[in-house]
C-alpha cells in the first residue's frame, strides 16, 4: 500500500499541489491593499494570523479563505486532471509543503493551518468539519489560537485513524482509509513543527491568549 504514493502520478500530484500551496495570498493581498510587506510585521510569516495584525479584518479574512481554496483546488484539480485517488492525497500534502515553503519566498511562508483545513475538506468534508468545530471548541476552552489548532488538527488526525479502523464507520469513503490517515498525519506533523516557536511559548507560559493585547 506504501508504494502506491510512488508512483508518477502521486509525484505529479505533490508538484501540483506545491505549486498552488506555494500562492502567497496573505504576501500578494496586503501589498494590494497597500499594507506593506507582510514579511516585516508580527511574525513575518505570509498566513492569516500574521495579515490580523496589520489590522485589517478584511484582508485577513481574505487570506484565510484563499490559502484554504488553495488546498481544496490542489486536491479536486488532481482528481479531475489525473484522475487518481493516491494522486488527490498527495496534492493534498504538496499544498500544505507549498504553503509552509514557497519556493517563491526562499521557502519562507506559512504555518499551514488554514491551507491544511481546506486539504481536509476536500478529501473528507465531515474532517473538515469536525476539524474546525474542534478548533471553535478549544478556542473556547483554552482561549489560545495556535493551540486549539494544534489540539484540533491532532485529534483530527486521531480520527482518521479511528475511522481507518473501522471505528467510526465511513468518514474517509471517498479515499482508502489508511491512506487516508497517512497523509493527514504527515501533514498534521508538518503543521506541528512549523509551530515550534508557539509550542516553545506554551511550554514556557507565554503563548498570548486570544483578544489578548499585546
């Protein structure tokens, strides 16, 4: 089952993927909203938590819609173009890596989540909710965003295991289950290291909650 990701197709699928992650909506939108670079404000990364601080809601809105698109097109465009399942996942996992390092931006972009919450509903619409209704949840009970992203994709990805062992019966039907849990697992870990910096904070007590003045 491992070697059907190696396969031309699936190489395909990863390059098509990393293309279209590697967009930088949150760099090309603030520049045409005329905020500046994105790069030298906050955290300097291109994602929509980052574009929140300039301080327009709209265009951080903006962001965030559109680095999730990009992550749904990835997949459906592999589904449509090469026509294989193992393709769609691994366009899936390519646009999360193209977010994370654009080849564009000397590898230096995002932190994924927005672009793997789309990846999710287009491989499984009921994770992509379950996804982000987790995400609502530990905001509420935590009040810390990067770490209600961390906990919800994780649990996430829980699921997709679960549900690959026949546990929580056919959320994952449109694509083989192990798969499936596979790659959302590779994803959520790369989610996970690219918020190093954030995990070091909430380790320390430092992490800034929600609403939070800084």
């Amino acid at each position: 089952m491992i070697g059907a990701f190696f396969t031309l197709d699936t190489l395909i699928g990863l390059a098509l993927g990393y293309l279209l992650g590697s967009i930088p909506f949150g760099l090309l939108l603030t520049r045409a909203a005329g905020l500046g670079d994105i790069r030298s404000i906050g955290s300097g990364n291109i994602g929509a938590t980052n574009v929140l601080r300039t301080g327009n809601k709209k265009v951080a809105a903006a962001t965030l819609l559109l680095d999730a698109l990009k992550g749904a097109a990835a997949v459906i465009i592999a589904l449509m173009v090469i026509f294989s399942p193992f393709a769609a996942l691994t366009a899936g996992l390519g646009a999360v890596l193209g977010h994370c390092f654009p080849v564009w931006l000397k590898f230096k972009g995002g932190k994924g989540v927005a672009t793997t919450l789309g990846v999710l509903f287009a491989l499984s619409w009921p994770f992509g909710v379950i996804a982000c209704l987790l995400w609502l949840l530990f905001a509420v009970l935590f009040r810390i965003s990067s770490l209600s992203a961390l906990l919800a994709l994780a649990t996430t990805a829980l699921l997709a295991w679960l549900a690959a062992a026949a546990v929580l019966g056919r959320l994952a039907m449109a694509f083989s289950p192990v798969p499936f849990a596979i790659i959302v697992t590779l994803i959520v870990a790369l989610v996970m290291a690219m918020h190093h910096q954030n995990i070091g904070r909430l380790l320390a007590g430092t992490e800034p909650r929600i609403g939070a003045k800084k």
